[in-house]
C-alpha cells in the first residue's frame, strides 16, 4: 500500500494562490510523487477546479473537497453536491473532520449520511475520527473512536473498493495546537482504529489506509510514517507552504 500524504488547506488560498502552491510543488516534485506515496490536496469549493487543473502536472496526485452535501441537487443554499466537486476535477472529499464536528456541530449520523452518498456518487471519501482531550482524559477513547466508525461507516455499500476509502485519526487536542501525539500514543490508538476497523469491515480493514493527522510537520512526520498502522499524514497548516508539504511527501 502506498502512503498517502493528504493536505487539508481549510479556509484558505484563493483559486490564483492555489495554482501557485501547486505550481511550486510540481517544481519540486519534478511532476511526480516519490515511489511508494499517493498525494491528495483538499482545497476550498472556490479554489478547486483552478487547483485540480494544475494538479495535472503532477503524477500521482490529486485533489479533493473539504465537504458536501448528501444529495445531487436540490434547495440546499450554500451547499456543494458531489456532482460539483466531480465536474470540478476533484476525486476526494474529506467527512466528519473534527472542526464541522465541533465547531460546525454534525452528528455523527450525518457524517455517516455524507460519506455513504459520496462513495455511492463515485468520490473518493477520506473519513476523520477523533477525541477531544477531555475524552481522552476520561477514559473514552475507544467509546469515541467506535461510535465515529461504525456510525460513518454504517450505509457504506458492502461493494465499496477499499482504495475508495482512507481512514484519518486526528486527536482533536492535536489539530492546530501544535501539540503531537506521541509516537506510542500513536501506535496505541491505530491499533485500536485497526481492530474496530476490521470488526466493522472485516478483511477489507487491511486495505483501507489508516492515516494519522494533528501537528505533522516536516521534523516529525518521518517518525510517524514508521510507526504501525500508520499508512500516511493528513496534514494542516504545514501544507499551506508548497516547500514544507513537499519535505514531508518526501520525508
């Protein structure tokens, strides 16, 4: 399986700002992702057909959406259907990342209701799980972990390819704080996913990419890309620079 190296860019880089980061990560890459990784870029709804036409350039990449709604059309003010996201050029969209859980407030049903109709749709659906420090603290890490997976994965069609799915750990405590995970906290918690992964999606688990996200840079995703279960890095604010993101596709 090849390591998939995902960025997440948020709200930000207009369309002009990201042509040019991936302009400059085609440079760097010589318009090739290294042996052994897959990259994807989810980028905002209005930067993404300029960004998915720039990232022709580069072999083995892509890019993706960082939402939708779960239906193909209708009067849903403000929403992006998966058709859109297609006819922009993107193959991915993310669900259930901790900041529209807990910022934007969706339930753990509606994540599931999201990833289930983007697989149906044909898009790649990249699914984030994780638990808040208080959580963690009182021992409801894997109460949290279980509910998130079997919820979000719930109406998946059992025909789904395992390549149409990547799994993305990211303890909410970690997102944006600068905090890391520990390397054994990290090995720990995957082996947990891992288990409830394959209670819930029998052999099919070992398949499916299992990445680790929260703080990844480019000093410490070396390490994290060794550790078991760890099958590559969604990463943030250290993607938004073309240079950074490129030393940890390579790292």
């Amino acid at each position: 399986m090849k390591k998939l190296m995902a960025a997440n860019w948020k709200m930000y880089k207009t369309g002009a700002e990201a042509v040019a980061t991936v302009n400059e990560m085609a440079a760097m890459l010589n318009g090739t992702a290294p042996e052994g990784r897959e990259i994807a870029v989810f980028v905002p709804f209005t930067a993404l057909e300029a960004a998915s036409a720039a990232m022709k350039s580069i072999s083995g990449a892509s890019t993706g959406a960082e939402n939708l709604y779960p239906a193909s059309e209708g009067a849903f003010t403000g929403e992006i259907s998966p058709v859109m996201i297609k006819a922009c050029g993107a193959a991915w969209v993310l669900t259930g990342h901790s900041e529209r859980r807990h910022i934007l407030g969706e339930s753990d049903e509606f994540v599931g209701q999201k990833t289930a109709f983007a697989l149906q749709s044909g898009l790649r659906v990249m699914l984030c799980i994780g638990e808040t420090l208080e959580e963690r603290e009182s021992g409801l890490l894997r109460n949290v972990l279980e509910r998130q997976l079997k919820l979000g994965l719930k109406d998946v069609p059992a025909e789904t390819p395992a390549e149409a799915l990547a799994i993305a750990y990211e303890p909410v405590w970690a997102i944006g704080t600068g905090k890391t995970a520990t390397n054994d906290d990290i090995v720990e918690t995957h082996a947990i996913c891992r288990e409830l992964m394959r209670e819930i999606m029998g052999a099919k688990a070992d398949e499916t990419p299992l990445l680790y996200g929260g703080s990844v840079k480019p000093a410490n995703a070396g390490s994290i890309l060794t550790l078991d279960n760890v099958d590559g890095v969604l990463v943030g604010g250290a993607s938004l620079k073309a240079e950074s993101f490129t030393q940890i596709i390579n790292a």
